[in-house]
C-alpha cells in the first residue's frame, strides 16, 4: 500500500515550538505510523482502501498510543458543538472528563497523495475544500494555534511531495490574493511515509 520507507536523510527539522500537550499528540502521531502500517496491511482487510478507511485504521492506532494518558482521547470526524464551523475534520483530540465536553485540542484533516478526487486536494480543492484551504477558511480548526495535516503517501517520495505541494501553495500565491509565499511548508513533521 505505501509505497516507500523514509530514508533517514530526508527527515527535515522537526522542532516546533508547541505547548506539552500538543507535543505529545505529535508524537503520539509520530508513534503511529508502525502499527498503522501493520494494521492497514492485515490480510483479512478488503482492499482498495479509500481515504475515510485509512483514516479508521489510523485513528484505531493512534487510540491505542494515547490510552496511557487518562486526559486526552481521540475521536474520527468532529461536529463543532461550540463555534458552529460547519467542516468536518477527519479526526480530532479532546481532553477527556466525565460529564463534560470540550472543545478540541488539536484537529487533523488527512488527505491521500496522490489526490483520488482532484489533483491539488490537499492544498486547494473544488469549492473551497482542500485540507490546506480548509483550515485557512476555518472550516477546521477555527480557535486553534496548532493544526495538523496527514498525508497517507502511495506513491513517490516525502521530498517529491513536499516539492509539489510548495508548487501548488506558490502558484496560488501568484493567482490569488488570499494565499501567500509565506505559507509554503518549510519543515515537516514526518512520520515514515506519513506527513503531518
């Protein structure tokens, strides 16, 4: 299903300077990728999977690393309950406590590359609705500093679509006023052939 593993020089910086909490979602994320992968490829799955599948798969697993940590869970999708977005991200964490809900943590929009619905999907899609666009209009993640894209890679290389993507965001950048040189991704985090 995924095409390569990461070779170990193409891993750009990946410091950021995040709260704890979002630093251990991230890492949480990163920790996924190996049982994802495992899980994703089990013989009894029926395959082709789509976007929405590989997603479950990913949520299932990334369930699994944070069941250590009482405070904070991990749903798929997320209905905004207390700003009334109307997007609806594929996954989201949430400080668990009983007999209340709060709002999310930190939200993740995934996307498979390349795109099975329109080229650019993961930038700009049709009517406003590629990953990158989304949290731009607010659709997701609105009230939120941190954010967070997946890229389930099935072809080619971390390098080859970090490269496309700053293409996609530049070419924007220079057709239309709402988009800026200044958001082309600079550093990654990645996770073996999984891009957050």
């Amino acid at each position: 299903m995924i095409a390569e593993e990461l070779i170990e020089n193409e891993i750009p910086d990946i410091s950021a300077k995040t709260g704890t909490t979002v630093e251990y979602i991230t890492q949480a994320i990163k920790d996924t990728c190996a049982p994802f992968k495992k899980a994703a490829n089990q013989p009894n799955i029926l395959k082709p999977l789509n976007e929405n599948k590989l997603t479950q798969i990913f949520v299932e697993q990334v369930e699994v690393k944070i069941k250590s940590n009482p405070h904070v869970g991990v749903k798929n999708q997320y209905s905004d309950l207390f700003l009334g977005t109307k997007g609806i991200p594929d996954f989201y964490f949430h400080k668990v406590e009983e007999g209340v809900v709060h709002e999310p943590i930190f939200i993740v929009e995934a996307k498979r590359l390349p795109s099975q619905i329109f080229e650019t999907e993961y930038v700009k899609g049709k009517n406003q609705n590629g990953g990158i666009e989304r949290f731009k209009n607010e659709k997701h993640g609105k009230g939120l500093s941190e954010c967070g894209m997946l890229g389930f890679i099935e072809k080619e290389s971390i390098s080859f679509w970090l490269a496309k993507i700053n293409k996609w965001l530049e070419d924007l950048s220079m057709s239309d006023v709402n988009w800026s040189k200044d958001e082309m991704v600079k550093n990654l985090k990645i996770v073996q052939n999984l891009v957050i």
